[in-house]
C-alpha cells in the first residue's frame, strides 16, 4: 500500500498522512472490542483535503471510513478491510454563531461538549447530550444520530441538523438543507446522511438549530419497591402533562453495581431508581412540575422520593447514573452495552425477560436507560479473554435483540448499526427495506469504497 499513502501525501501533504504502525494501531479499532489495521490515516484540514482524499481513495479503489473520536458502540469506524481512515479531529472549529437565528454552523471533527459549551456563552443552548459528549463528535454524533437522557424532551441530533456539507464517494461535494426553519424543495437528503453511519458521504460541515438556555433546573431521585410501578410512573408523569428533560431507570444490578463501586448509600432492597429532571425558563413552572413529579412518584408506589434543594444536592444526585459505566468495569474485566428500544409500556416485561436470559446463561446483565423513550441500556458483563464466555454473550446479544422485536421494538436507539447489528437487520426491518436501502447505498457508492461492511448485510 505504499502507492496509497504516496499518493495521498502529494494529494493533501506529507503532514496530514500517518503511515507508521504506532500510528496505525491508534485508529484500528473504536469503543468495542474489534480492531482491523488500517492503510493510512489522513488528518484533514479543509473540505478542499477531503475532497482530494476521497479522490485519490475512489481512483485506487481503496476503502475509506470516516471517523471522529472514535466512541461509537458499534464498530462503525473500524476499518474493516484496511484502506484509509479518514479521521475528521482537525476539522473542529465553529464557522458561525448566527444568534438571530438561533443557528450554529460548526465542523464536523468539534467534540460536542466543546460546541455545547461555546453557544452557552451566548444564552443558547445544543440539547442532544450523548453521555460521551466529551468523547464524540458533532460528525460522528450526526452519523449515528446520537441521542442522551435529554432527548425526552428535546429530541435525538437528527431534530437539529437543518443543513449538511457532505463529501461524496466520488468527491462531488453535496450542500443540503439550509437555514430556513421550512424547507420542502426535494427529497430530504439532510435526513438521509442523518444516521447514515459514514457509508453515503463524509460529513464535513453542518447547521445546527440551537435553542434558548434554560435558566432553572430541578431533579428528583425516586426509590420503587416494584419495577412494575416505577414503568407505570413514567407514564403516569407523562400523562399528567408534564414533559422532563430526562426520565432515567436503573434497574436493582444497576444500584447494586454502583454501590459496591462508590459506596453512595443507594438502597439495595428496591427494585428500580427512576432519575427525573425537569427544566425550563419559568423557574415557577420547573419547581410546579418536579414537584408534580414527585407526588406522582409517591402515589405511585414510591418509597421515598429526594428532590434536590440545590446544585450540590442535584450532582449528588445524579452521581449515580452518571457512575453506572466506570462501576460496571470494577465487576468484570469487559462489557457489551445493547441499546435496545422498546414501547414505554413494556419496559417492565423487557427487563423480566432479559433477567430471565442472564440466568439462563449465567452472566450478569445491568440494565438502565433512559425510561422515557424506551431505550434500554441491557450491559453483559464478561471475561473477553474466555471464548466460552464470548460465545454466551453473543447467544444473549441475539436474544436480546429477539426481546426487542417481539416486544415492538428495535435493535438500536442510539448506538447504530455499525458490524455489530448486521446479522439482525433483515430481521428488524424486511427485505423490502433492506432492498430500498442496498439501491440507496449503490447509487451513492458504486464502488463500495465508503466504510464498507457496515449498517447494510451484504454489500
Ligand atoms: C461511555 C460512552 C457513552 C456513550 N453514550 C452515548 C449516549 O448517551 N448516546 C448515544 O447516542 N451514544 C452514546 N455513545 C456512543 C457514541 O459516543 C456515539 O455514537 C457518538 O455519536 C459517536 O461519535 P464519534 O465522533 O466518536 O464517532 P466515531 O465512533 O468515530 O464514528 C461513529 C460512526 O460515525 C461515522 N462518522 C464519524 N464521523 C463522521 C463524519 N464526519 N462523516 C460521516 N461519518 C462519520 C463513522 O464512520 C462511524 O460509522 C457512548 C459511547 C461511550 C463510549
């Protein structure tokens, strides 16, 4: 392949090419257990280097796989099947705070938090809240349209994007949408790269729609005996009117794992936590509604329900949730976090049945997540370097996923498709789906040279 990063080196610059196999390994793999070397790995700076990447990659026939910081959940940005990486890290500016409009156009390689952090100076708010904001990127989050506790109330990143800049498979760069709040000239071809996992184009940059900061802020931390009651409280508050910023559930392994790892008194004899944030401008309302919430809770089979009285009592609270993923690593030496979704109503059944399956098999499953949109986090807990253990979790992964379906739900609500759900997908959604989508891929990407192997079975 030295012909590859040759050719790239004179294309954009010897600077903005590694080839070493130090350099290399850093971008084999993403946040799974996967890892396949890549060719090279470019680090563009301009839309202009894109473009003459995705050239040179398109003449040689060499894969290309677009990455961002390499988070993902689901093997998208491991280089299957070598090629170049495309790593979007020095694309990370934002191009233009328009205020009046309530518009940020940004690069695709900003890491969210630092967006989020940047339109907050102005009173303007990015809700999408991934919790590995500090880890993603405005791109990769686009990509697999990642959603967050927030998500509720505000909606998953696909509600914000109202325009892209996208670098196709044969180097022709696509501007959609645009900042117009109406917009219905053509097929939506912002939605289609929406989620589209960096095998349609190269996201480059992107109009997001931003909202006003909300000034007040509550949470409530409620203890339920039943689990059965604390699903039947999420649709109680919902059904009361009241929309929070976040509804999350922790199941009692959750607690258990979180307690052994932080030692934070959390109850060990209730079955299910729920987390429950409401926010807003009025800060009358905000205090009305968490306390609505929490009579709700209480009337609901709640045994005790804290509202916090101020912000060190908040982040007390939501210590827990947010020490789920580092206590879950003191138990086993590896995870596999699902991300299943399922109707609100059959939260409960989903939970007893993936209970079931983690007896059956013998490894522990946590599950949490965020209640009020049904997305469930079901994380097997293993030992990677046991094959007889692997070959379990991959037996629990399809059963799990069968859970999901049969319940009317879906594979995936946040993490995407990736290599990991791809023997799932004609399942999920029927060929008829599967066919529409394989024309979409091919009519973009004849030569299936962008991330190939990922979201689409066969192809
Ligand atoms: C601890 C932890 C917590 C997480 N919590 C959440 C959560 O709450 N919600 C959630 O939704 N996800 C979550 N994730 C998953 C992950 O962070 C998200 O999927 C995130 O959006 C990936 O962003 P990234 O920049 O790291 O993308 P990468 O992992 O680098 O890439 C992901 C996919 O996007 C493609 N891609 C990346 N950039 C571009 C681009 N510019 N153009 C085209 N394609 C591109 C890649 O090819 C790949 O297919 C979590 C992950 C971790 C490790």
């Amino acid at each position: 392949m030295t012909d590859i990063v040759a050719e790239l080196r004179e294309a954009i610059g010897a600077e903005k090419v590694l080839s070493s196999p130090v350099d290399l390994i850093a971008y084999s793999f993403d946040s799974t257990f996967e890892q396949h070397m890549p060719d090279a790995v470019v680090l563009p700076e301009t839309n202009e280097d894109v473009v003459a990447v995705v050239r040179v990659a398109s003449r040689l026939e060499v894969p290309i796989v677009p990455r961002g910081m390499s988070s993902g959940l689901a093997g998208g940005a491991i280089p299957l099947s070598g090629g170049v990486v495309v790593s979007l890290a020095r694309m990370k500016r934002v191009l233009e705070i328009d205020e009046e409009n309530m518009i940020v156009t940004v690069q695709a390689g900003m890491v969210t938090a630092d967006l989020q952090a940047e339109v907050e100076k102005l009173g303007l708010f990015y809700p999408p809240d991934p919790s590995s904001n500090r880890q993603s990127t405005i791109g990769g989050d686009i990509a697999c349209d990642a959603g967050g506790p927030r998500c509720l109330k505000y909606g998953v990143t696909g509600d914000y994007v109202m325009g892209l800049t996208v670098v196709l498979p044969d180097g022709r760069v696509l501007v959609t949408g645009g900042k117009t709040i109406k917009n219905v000239v053509g097929y939506d071809l912002t939605s289609l790269f929406v989620g589209s996992e960096g095998t349609l184009g190269i996201i480059t940059q992107a109009l997001l729609r931003l909202v006003a900061k909300p000034q007040s802020v509550r949470t409530a931390l409620a203890e339920f005996p039943s689990l059965d009651d604390a699903s039947r409280t999420v649709n109680a508050i919902l059904s009361a009117g009241i929309v929070p910023a976040t509804l999350e559930l922790m199941d009692k392994t959750a607690t258990a794992c979180i307690e052994q790892a932080m030692h934070l008194g959390l109850p060990l004899d209730v079955e299910a936590m729920l987390i429950i944030e409401t926010d807003g401008s009025d800060e009358e309302r905000v205090v009305c509604e968490i306390e609505a919430a929490a009579r709700i809770c209480r009337e609901n089979g709640a045994r005790e329900v804290k509202v916090a009285r101020d912000e060190a009592e908040r982040i007390t609270l939501w210590k827990a949730r947010r020490s789920v993923s580092p206590s879950l690593a003191r138990k086993a030496p590896n995870k596999l976090g699902e991300d299943i979704t399922v109707p609100r109503s059959a939260i409960p059944e989903a939970i007893r049945r993936i209970k079931a399956i983690s007896a059956k098999y013998g490894l522990p499953i946590v599950v949490f997540g965020h209640a009020g949109d049904g997305n469930l986090h079901p994380n097997i807990l293993f030992d990677w370097r046991d094959p007889k253990q692997w070959e379990k979790v991959q037996q629990i992964v399809s059963e799990v996923f069968k859970v999901a379906l049969d319940l009317g739900g879906t594979l995936s609500g946040e993490h995407g498709v990736g290599t990991f759900k791809l023997p799932y997908m004609e399942q999920a959604l029927g060929p008829t789906s599967i066919d529409v989508q394989r024309r979409i891929k091919r009519a973009l990407d004849p030569q299936n040279i962008l991330n190939p192997g990922k979201v689409l079975p066969d192809i």
